[in-house]
C-alpha cells in the first residue's frame, strides 16, 4: 500500500512549500550574488521535488477545486 495523503492536505502542503522556497531563494539570493542560471537552477529543482511526489501518487493536489470536471446541471 502506497503512502497517499488526501487532496486538501496535498493543496496545503504545497502552498506552503511554494511559499517557503519562494522566500528562501528570494534571501539567499538576496544575500549571496549568484548568476541567473543559478537562480533559474535552484527553482527547478526545488519544483521537480513537487512533480516527483506527485508522480508517485504521494501528494494528490486538487487544486482546491478550481479545475472541477463535474458540471452541475441546472
């Protein structure tokens, strides 16, 4: 049994991952000169780590409901 965690929980987790990496390039960056390719690598990176967790199914984002394939009939 593959560890899942359910979709609001996945959404959560990763806003705050996003936003916590955006702060921590935006100080190291600020801190340290480094070029614009290193910039440019820091934030793949730090975005491959999402897009593997959700390839493997760990995190389930839902997007908090925005992209809903149901449609209501009225």
């Amino acid at each position: 049994m593959k560890f899942r965690i359910n979709p609001l929980t996945s959404d959560i987790i990763i806003s705050i991952y996003v936003l916590i990496t955006l702060y921590l390039r935006f100080k190291f960056e600020n801190d340290t000169p480094i070029s614009t390719v290193n910039s440019m690598v820091i934030g793949v990176c730090f975005i491959v780590i999402i897009w593997v967790l959700i390839k493997l199914k760990v995190l389930n984002p839902n997007w908090f409901g925005l992209f809903n394939s149901k449609k209501t009939k009225s």
